[in-house]
C-alpha cells in the first residue's frame, strides 16, 4: 500500500536547523510531487510548499523563503525537508503528503493523499 | 493569497444527524477545492477532491459539492467515527491554503 514514514521527533534551539526525512513506498516515487504542511499545537493547517519527485522543481510558501530547502532523493525514494534559522513560532508538527502534482505547480487541481505520520519539532532554549 | 473560511468552527450533532459544513473562498477557484478529516493526534485524510470527487475507500454518506467561490461537506446520516475535525483546501494557486477548520462535536 502507499505510504509515508517520517523520521522522528526533534528537539533544537532557537537558531538552529531541523531536517525532517519522508520514505515513500507503494508507488513509483517520480510520478508525483511532495507537499509539506505543518500544524503548530492546537491550531490549523499550514502548507510550506512543495518539490516535484520527477524533476526537482520547488514551489516555495512566501514567509518561509530563504529558509526552508527541500529536496529528493530518487534512489531511496526519500523527500527531505530542511528549515533553518528556527524560531520558537516553528514548533508544530510537520507532516509530508504526496501531491498529485509532479510537474508545473502553477497548474491548479492537485491534491493530499496520503499523508506521513507526521513529525513533531520543537523549539525550545 | 486566496483566503478560505469555513462556516461553522465548530457544531454540536448527534448520530444519525445529517452535517454540512461550508467552505467559501475570497475568489473564484474554479473546482479546485479538497476536504480533509483531522482526528486528534492524527494526520489528515482525503475525503474529498476536486469539490465533488470521492476518494476511494471513503464512505458514500461524505460528499461535496459547489464550484467558484462556495462549497459544501455533507455528512448525509453522522456515524461515531465522523467525530472530527473537518479542513477545505484551496488548490487553484499557491500558497496552497486551508480554511481554519470545523470541530464536529458529540452532542
């Protein structure tokens, strides 16, 4: 079946930076993109942007450019997402989800499924 | 950036109850409108994609409905496992971007 498994939770300290790993199985891995949203404690969700699995494009959520990279790894089937410079307001859960959008991003219509279980990073002095 | 608000945040329902949950966005989206369901402590499951799709393997009382700038969630008759939290996402133009969610509660 398809599935996302993300690597475990962090702890870091204002300032540093977090790399937060997504294994894909149970499709061919560059047929489709993957987005990330993340979910700050008791509040909404928040999407950060989103790396085509095929040809690394990016499409990158305005307030985090500059400090946010993600990347693939096709050999292993891995989506990775690094956030730098970490603020207290960082602190959430962060979940990785398969797009269905692999190519140009401007195209409207994609979407989420399935999702990774999720990873919690916490911010903390 | 497109802003979605979703109506209510949060109802009161019984089993059995038929649900509806509005999503409106602040410009036309075509029907580029997803849901999703939030347990607690979970990740988010599709429900529904492309406003009116149904994802495969999720029951037939969930659907959706509407196009350009108003939609709907219905949960035609509520079972006990439906108690959740309920997102729309916008997926017309980046940033992608979610409505602040609807909390369905036991009543």
């Amino acid at each position: 079946q398809v599935q996302l498994v993300q690597s475990g939770a962090e702890v870091k300290k204002p300032g540093a930076s977090v790399k937060v790993s997504c294994k894909a199985s149970g499709y061919t891995f560059t047929t489709y993109g993957i987005s990330w949203v993340r979910q700050a404690p008791g509040q909404g969700l928040e999407w950060m942007g989103w790396i085509s699995a095929y040809n690394g494009n990016t499409n990158y959520a305005q307030k985090l450019q500059g400090r946010v990279t993600m990347t693939t790894d096709t050999s292993t089937s891995t989506a990775y997402m690094d956030l730098r410079s970490l603020r207290s307001d960082d602190t959430a859960v962060y979940y990785c989800a398969r797009d269905t959008s692999y190519g140009d991003y401007a195209e409207g219509g994609s979407w989420f499924d399935p999702w990774g279980q999720g990873t919690l990073v916490t911010v903390s002095s | 950036d497109i802003q979605m608000t979703q109506s209510p945040s949060s109802l009161s329902a019984s089993v059995g109850d038929r649900v509806t949950i509005t999503c409106r966005a602040s410009q036309s989206i075509s029907n580029y409108l997803n849901w999703f369901q939030q347990k607690p402590g979970k990740a988010p499951k599709l429900l529904i994609y492309a406003a009116s799709s149904l994802q495969s393997g999720v029951p037939s009382r969930f659907s959706g409905s509407g196009s350009g700038t108003d939609f709907t969630l219905t949960i035609s008759s509520l079972q006990p496992e439906d108690f959740a939290t309920y997102y729309c996402q916008q997926s017309y133009s980046t940033p992608r971007t979610f409505g602040q969610g609807t909390k369905v509660e036991i009543k």
